[in-house]
C-alpha cells in the first residue's frame, strides 16, 4: 500500500511539473487569433440542378424507346446526387440505377466492363463493405472531367443495352 501511495505521488509530481512547464508566464501575450476556416470546398462531383437535367434527358430517352426507367447520379465517391424514377418503373429499379452508377463512379468505367471482375475477393470484399449496393451491371457510364471521375449516371428498367444507352443520353449534358 505504502508503495502504491509513494508511486501515486511520484505521477502527481511529475504531471504537475510537466503542466506547469507548458503553461504560459504570467504576463506574456496572449496566442494569435486562430485563421477562419476556409470556405466549404466544392462538392466532389456534379450539382444537382445539372444532373437533374441529366437523369430528364435520360428519362426522354426511355420514353423514346417506350421503356420505363429510374436514373442516378452519383458524385466521385459515389454519393447520391440525384435519383429520377419514371411514373411506371419498378420498384426495385432506383436501387439498381443507383448500385449501377456506384459501381462506375468507383471503379471509372462503365459498369458494364465489370462482369468478370465481379467474381474477384477483391470485388467481393468491396461489396460486402458496401453493404452489397455495387451492381457491375451494364447500365452507367463515368462521367469524366479533365480525365478525372466527376461522378457517374447509371440507368434501370430497360434492357441492358437500353439501360446504357439511356445513361449516355443523359451523360452528354455533363
């Protein structure tokens, strides 16, 4: 006990010296001011107002077709930036243009090309960490700037090919 109190002294003592040492001398000036915080940084990826028009022209294009789809857009790190689904469409659709789109704004190309990378650990792995939301179905495209992933689009309801071809209506208002 006596050696518990003598060492519980010792780490007082030594705190205390090491607490006083950093604090300021009485009578030095105050720290400067700390700098504002800089503005917001600009979000990652497309606004919502273009990819709103986006996932319209998309839309256009499905009706064209006669086919009924839901369309997202999806930022650089595959957040949602906006999600259209057509009076008609499946359910289950908004999540599958959504999954589409990640599956392209992370890996930076068209969801489609990612079929046989899909069996991967690796794709596995991503997945399961992505609670299963990556579809490497065809259907989205990348949306690119200055060779750079911007964001992606992907499209569902339609044909795979439909799906993709919707989507690249939609990616040339980027």
């Amino acid at each position: 006990m006596r050696y518990l109190t003598g060492m519980a002294t010792a780490v007082i003592l030594a705190m205390t010296t090491t607490l006083s040492a950093q604090a300021p001398a009485q009578g030095a000036p105050p720290p400067p001011p700390a700098a504002p915080a800089p503005p917001n940084a600009p979000a990652p990826g497309p606004t919502y107002a273009v990819a709103q028009k986006a996932i319209a022209a998309a839309h256009a294009a499905g009706e064209k077709l006669g086919v009924r789809l839901s369309c997202a857009v999806v930022d650089s790190r595959g957040d949602l930036v906006a999600l259209g689904r057509m009076d008609g469409a499946r359910f289950l659709t908004t999540d599958v243009a959504r999954g589409k789109a990640l599956a392209s704004a992370i890996f930076g190309q068209p969801s489609g090309g990612l079929g046989a990378f899909a069996a991967s650990p690796f794709f596995q792995n991503l997945n399961t960490a992505a609670q299963g939301r990556v579809y490497p179905i065809q259907g989205a495209v990348p949306i690119m700037k200055n060779n750079q992933v911007f964001g992606a689009i992907g499209c569902s309801g339609a044909t795979a090919q439909q799906d993709e071809d919707s989507a690249k209506v939609g990616l040339a208002l980027f």
